[in-house]
C-alpha cells in the first residue's frame, strides 16, 4: 500500500473549495484518467476510470464528511484505496487543500506505475487543475452537499 500526500493552496474561501469537492461529478474536470463519477447516495459514489486503455468501475463510500473541513471514503471493489480531503481556512480568500491517499495498486503496471512515481504525479496534476478549475469560476462552485456524516463507530 501507497500514501500520497498532496497539498494546494486555492485562491477563494473555504466554503466555495469545500462546496466544489463535494461535487463528484465534477472530478473529470480536472482528473486526469477519471471519465464519470456518480452519486448514487448521500454516501455512495460510482466511478468509472480509463487507465492505460482500460476501463475500470468501481464503487467508493464517503466514511465521513464534515462541511468545511474533511471528505474521507474508501473504495468498495474494485482498486482498493482510501483517503481523506481536508480544507484549512488561511484568510478569507484563501484554502489549503491537503488529499492524503492509500493505494493497493493491483497488477503489474500497477504496480509499476506506482513505482515510478507515476501515482503521485497524477495526484499532483489532479490537485493543479482543481486549484485552476475553482479559480477560474470567479469565486462559485458549480454545486454544495453540506450534509454530515460521522465516522464509523469503532469495533
């Protein structure tokens, strides 16, 4: 297993960055190999991804989300990964946006990718077109979910 730490400071509020993530179906919009993300329920989403040629679907839960602060899922099939999105108010015009990442990649050029760093880049990549992606829309975010859900109870 994999962890990618990426952070990006955002230029609007914290509540428009938190607002934007929470619109999944908006990820093929700055995620780089992510072509649908659908929300099927406040705390279930279904990806489908093209890496490599290949298509992949999957499905992932959000085992918590706090407005304003943190999204954190895991996946359901599929490649498994978790993590965590989490927003940091810096002043009134600007967020930091941290996404810490665990990844099992599967297969060899999986794993091959994850060796070469090729994940990280990505994460990275993906990070930078979200900053661009919410900046260039004047302070609005296309969309807001500002329910909570709390994490599991421990066993």
């Amino acid at each position: 297993m994999s962890t990618i730490t990426e952070i990006v400071d955002v230029g609007v509020d914290v509540t428009t960055a938190y607002n934007q993530w929470t619109q999944f179906e908006t990820f093929p919009q700055f995620m780089e190999n992510v072509e649908r993300v659908d929300q099927v329920d406040p705390t279930r989403t279904h990806w489908t991804i093209s890496v490599g040629g290949t298509t992949r679907e999957f499905d992932a839960t959000i085992t918590e989300q706090h407005p304003d602060e943190r999204i954190a899922w895991r996946s359901d099939d599929g490649p498994r990964h978790a993590g965590v999105v989490t927003f940091h108010r810096l002043d009134d015009r600007t967020t930091r946006v941290t996404a810490q990442l665990e990844i099992d990649p599967e297969g060899f050029v999986e794993n091959v990718a994850d060796k070469l760093g090729v994940l990280d880049r990505r994460t990275k990549g993906d990070m930078a077109r979200f900053k661009e992606f919410i900046e260039s829309r004047d302070g609005t975010e296309t969309g807001a979910w500002r329910g909570s859900v709390d994490r599991p109870a421990q066993r």
